[in-house]
C-alpha cells in the first residue's frame, strides 16, 4: 500500500531522493533488474521508487542497498 504523503515538501524530497537514486545508479551501470535483485525487491519497486513514489517496503530495501 502507497504511503499518502500530505506535505509538499516531503513529496519534493522523495522526488529528490528518487532522482538521485537513479542518477547513482545509472552512473554504476546497475539496471533495474540488478538493484532490484540486490535490493531484494521487484523492479516495479525500484521504477516507483525512482519516480517519489515510495511504499513502505522499499525503504528497509534501501538500507540493504546502503551497506
């Protein structure tokens, strides 16, 4: 289930963190796929992820992806 955020500056900063997560990524030549598998995830996750979209699942997926 989406997480519904309400403050325009909290969606502003998921757009952010979404943009740069997939600028790092594309820089390390990772796909999709691979994060997605690294991450532990489905690639759907990861695409929304990207786009500020965020659940709740990706972001215990993101600190797999941080270590």
């Amino acid at each position: 289930m989406a997480v519904k955020i309400e403050s325009l500056n909290a969606r502003r900063a998921l757009e952010a963190l979404g943009a740069n997560i997939k600028t790092a990524r594309l820089k390390r030549r990772i796909s999709v796929k691979g994060f997605a598998e690294r991450a532990g995830v489905s690639e759907s996750t990861i695409t929304r992820l990207e786009k500020g979209a965020i659940r709740q699942k990706p972001i215990s997926a993101l600190v797999r992806c941080g270590r």
